[in-house]
C-alpha cells in the first residue's frame, strides 16, 4: 500500500500517524500516573501535544523512509518517562502501563473505522478525503497495535510478557533488551517482520469493518 510514495497519500497519512504516535504515549503515562508515577506529567509529557512526543529519527526520518521503501508504515515516539519504584504495585502498575499505549491504537483503530463508515454521509467534497483518511487511520493503529504487541524488549508486548515473568526468568528475558531495536529492523529488512504480523493486522481489520458496519 505504501511502496510507491504518493505526496496526497503522505498528507492523508500525517494526521492519524501524528495522533497515533502521541495517543500512545500519552496513554502509557496517563496509566503510570494512575499507578502512582508522575514523572511525565512533571516533565510535561502527559500531553496530547505531539510536539512533546517527536523523536527525530523515530518520528520524521524512519517513518518516511519505510513509507518509501516498505509495505509498512514504521516508526517510534519519544519514550514517556517512568519510574516504575513510583507504582503502587511495581508489577501490575507495569503491566496496565505497557498494555495501555497498544490498546490506544486498537481503540483508535475502531474509531477510525466509524469515521469511514459516516463518510458517505459529509458533504461531498470531505467524502474522499476523509474515507482515505480514516482507512489510513485504521491501517496505522492496527499495525502499531500488532507491532507493539510483539513480545521482544524494549516493546510494549516484551514488558508485558516480563510483568508476568518470575525474576529469574525475568532476568534473562531483559538481556534481550538492548538488541531488541536491531531483531525488529532486521526482521522489516527481511520481509519476516511483514509475514509474522500480516494475519494479525488483517484479522484487526476484519474486527473494524464488522464493527463500522454497525454504523452505515
């Protein structure tokens, strides 16, 4: 879908990778200051404001270069900071922190999904737009859930599987950590990446067109 770069594609695309990528991180430290951490919000990262959530190569540089080249839209925001000694309970506060960025993207994956169902029904000229809009809004969250669900450090799906872990074991799974970044590049490289996740985010958009059916 994204091999071929298409300028009006790209603009469509901006404002549901921008809100993908903000609502995610928001969402983690909306949950840590649930769970009794409120470094992001002191650093003023518990915000909405993409600005706040822009990494230079993992928001800008990555995402269009994979536009470009791959048939997946890749990237990452800034890290919202934790403290996890902060959590009422370490472990579980760890769990619903790591669980609440990808469950943003489902979520926003099915709101997406009910705005292309009501785009028939908008004036005329914000029909095609925003039914592109919304398909690319879908598309983007349903990969970013299933990419982040992965279970390899330091993604949100290797913290969750950590949090249930025992620590011995859990000591051992860490140690993945800082090859993690490498293992999911070389796997988009390779074209794995693309076939691990393919019956996923396809089985989610099954989910989110049955659901906007709801609303024709």
């Amino acid at each position: 879908m994204f091999q071929n770069f298409d300028l009006g594609v790209f603009l469509l695309a901006v404002l549901p990778v921008l809100l993908a990528i903000t609502v995610h991180e928001a969402a983690h430290g909306y949950a840590a200051r649930y769970w009794g951490d409120h470094t992001a919000e002191q650093m003023g990262r518990l915000t909405l404001n993409p600005l706040a959530h822009i990494d230079l190569v993992g928001t800008i540089i990555v995402p269009i270069l994979t536009f470009m080249l791959t048939p997946f839209l890749f990237g990452w925001a800034k890290p919202v900071p934790i403290v996890p000694r902060n959590f009422r309970n370490m472990r579980l506060g760890w769990r619903m922190v790591a669980i609440a960025g990808p469950l943003s993207n489902l979520i926003m994956a099915f709101i997406w999904g009910i705005l292309f169902a009501v785009a028939p029904h908008v004036p005329e000229s914000f029909q095609y737009p925003l039914s592109k809009m919304a398909s690319y809004g879908v598309l983007i969250n349903a990969v970013l859930f299933v990419l982040n669900m992965i279970p390899v450090l330091p993604l949100d799906g290797g913290r969750f599987v950590d949090s249930f872990l025992p620590a011995k074991a859990s000591m051992q799974f860490r140690k993945i950590e800082p090859y993690g970044t490498w293992i999911i590049l070389l796997l988009l490289i390779s074209g794995l990446l693309g076939a691990i996740m393919q019956p996923f985010v396809f089985g989610i958009l099954s989910l989110v067109t049955a659901f906007a059916q709801l609303f024709y």
